[in-house]
C-alpha cells in the first residue's frame, strides 16, 4: 500500500517541487518520523560479511542523499543494511549554481552537477549524537572544490571521523568537481591510498579500531584506466571498491527534455553501463577484493543483476525517488525468492555467478 501511495502521488509531487526542494522535504519527513519502518522481517540468509564488518543485507542507501549525516538512523529503519552519509569536505561548501537537479522522468533518471554541497566536517556532531544506536552508517569523504592540498582534505577526513565511520569511502569520482577525477589516475591515487591509510592507521592507534577504507570509481574507465586502478588497489591497503559513480555518457535513447544537461547521470539509464564496469572489476579481482555495486538499482531484479555481476552489496539512491520507500522491502523479499528459487544457501553464494556474462556486454549498446 506504502508503494501505491507513493507512486498516485508521485506526478503531483513532481509537478508541484523542483528536485532539491523535494529532497529536503524527503530529509524532514524521515527526521520527524513520518516513513514507516520496514515491515519485512529479517532474513539470516541474506547477511553479508565484508570488509570486517556484518550487514544484516546487502542493500545500502548511496552517498549523496544524507550528506550532512541528518537522518542515518532513520535510513537503517526504512530496512537498509548500511547507510552512506556524505560527500562530507573540510570546509562547508554551497556547490554549483542552482539549478543543479534535474529529474529525467521519462528515463527514471536524475541529472545532477550539485559539486560536493555540504556543511562541512561539522557533521561529525549529528554522528557524535548516534553514538551507541548500532547500524552500519559509512562516511564518504571528499576534498572542497578550492583546496590547495585535495589528498591532505581526505586525509582531515579520515582523522575527523575514525571514531564514528564504520566505513569510509574515497570519492573520487564525482563528475562536478573540476579536475577530481585525476585523482583516479595511477601516480595520483597511489598517494592518495597510501597518505589516507597512513591516516586511517595512525587513527585505528588511537582509537583500537582500524576502520575499512573503500574508494568509490567512475562508470567511465577504459580498459586501461580499469587494470591501473587494480593494479594500485592490490598494492594497497584498501578494503574494498564501490563501483559506480554518475555517468558523463547520455545514452542515445533518452527521452527527456533534460537529458542535454550537464553534470552526471543515475538512475536507470545507468545500470547496463555501471553493472558491466562492476564485472569487469569482479574478474579482475576475483574474490579477493569485495565489491559495492551501485548504478540503477530501482528493482529486486536489478538488485540481483548487481549481485550476479560481482557486487557483495548494493547501493541505490535515484531508485528511491521513483519507487518510493516501499523499494527497500520489495527488493529483500525479492532477494529472498531468489535464493529460495535457485537454493542457494545465502546471498554470498550468489555473488558473482553471471560476472563473466555480464563483463562481455558493451555498456554502449
């Protein structure tokens, strides 16, 4: 009924708020309580392990909806396994220009160039204030678009939040801010990973706890680009990879109006292209490295598709503002029926069973 609703309401909702009003309204609505919990009960079967950590199911909330860390908790009650908040920088930052969030209705599809607005690492006080609730709540982290130093703002990171992330993730692959993809090359992220791990570990001295560092890549990589990225992974201290972030390619048969816009795009034009780079990776690395898939997740096939294709866990965003809240229960019951369907002991024994499939698709057609 919670899905119903959601979706007869949807076409005043759009018509009626631009996207980044309708998002706060989003955030009040889960701060005062007003989204019902999930009503699907827990199933063991779907626990993950990973990166030293137990989620309790595999599906997370991406970075990018709670930025300044306002309602983690309120996201794990909706029936998260684990919830990412950020893209949290140094210094608060206002982003680019309005308007910066354009729905692509017709493609279920967002295109946004926000560039990192946030309030700052003053965010640590809202987590300083969960202390002791429980739940996977990760930090993505990233570096203002006018730092002098980038690697020295995911460093402050690190030391701002150790005692709080159950994870971090290194952004460095938002489309809009200038230049920050260069990060994702080999001389660059090869500093980046090690000063960043020098952090993290000097930080796990102080605090008896040594907290995973992922990096978050682009969908964008060419073969080239892939087997850099694997080559510096393996030789650092990195515990996983979440693959991916928005797009910069359009794909030619989007219909919106707003499909010229620029900044990167999520949703469900995504998928293919984010879902073949997640394989790719997954061969690569084997089982070595656990992987997050992310990319146009909006169903429990899709879901499943990521996990097929290598991912140990999954993250959504767009899907939620076009399937609404109900979307986290449909995908765990799905997830459920498919392990019951294939008897399959668990979610792990899923994962990565069609990665060779799902590799050889070209993410252009």
């Amino acid at each position: 009924m919670i899905g119903l609703g959601y979706k007869l309401a949807r076409p005043a909702l759009f018509s009626l708020t631009e996207p980044e009003a309708a998002h706060r309204m989003t955030i009040r609505a889960l701060a005062g309580g007003l989204v019902p919990p999930c009503g699907v009960p827990a199933d063991p079967r779907l626990t993950v392990d990973a990166f030293g950590l137990r989620f309790p199911n595999p599906l997370g909330m991406a970075a990018g909806f709670d930025k300044d860390a306002e309602v983690p908790d309120a996201l794990l009650r909706l029936g998260f396994g684990f919830t990412e908040v950020g893209t949290l920088t140094p210094k608060a930052q206002e982003g680019n220009p309005k308007p910066r969030v354009f729905r692509l209705a017709d493609d279920h599809a967002l295109i946004n160039r926000l560039g990192f607005n946030n309030g700052g690492h003053a965010g640590r006080a809202r987590l300083v204030a969960r202390q002791g609730r429980g739940g996977i709540v990760g930090v993505n982290v990233g570096a203002n678009k006018d730092s002098a130093d980038r690697v020295a703002d995911y460093v402050a990171g690190i030391e701002r939040f150790a005692d709080l992330a159950s994870y971090f993730t290194i952004n460095v692959s938002s489309p809009n801010t200038p230049g920050l993809r260069g990060l994702q090359e080999r001389g660059a992220l090869e500093e980046l990973l090690a000063r960043v791990a020098t952090a993290r570990d000097a930080a796990a001295a102080r605090h008896g706890r040594r907290v995973p560092l992922l990096l978050k890549v682009a969908p964008d990589l060419d073969e080239a680009a892939v087997d850099d990225i694997v080559a510096v992974v393996e030789a650092s201290a990195l515990d996983g990879l979440i693959v991916s972030n928005t797009t910069l390619a359009r794909p030619p048969k989007l219909a919106s109006a707003a499909a010229g816009e620029a900044g990167g795009l999520s949703g469900r034009p995504l998928f293919r292209r984010s879902t073949v780079m997640l394989a790719r990776f997954r061969l690569k690395f084997g089982d070595r490295m656990p992987l997050v898939g992310v990319g146009g997740v909006d169903s429990g096939p899709a879901a499943f598709a990521k996990i097929l294709a290598g991912a140990s866990l999954v993250q959504l965003y767009t899907g939620l503002v076009y399937e609404g809240p109900a979307l986290v229960g449909d995908i765990l019951r799905h997830l459920g029926r498919e392990l019951d369907r294939r008897r399959l002991p668990s979610i792990a024994a899923a994962v990565g069973l069609e990665a060779e499939a799902w590799a050889a698709i070209d993410p252009e057609s």
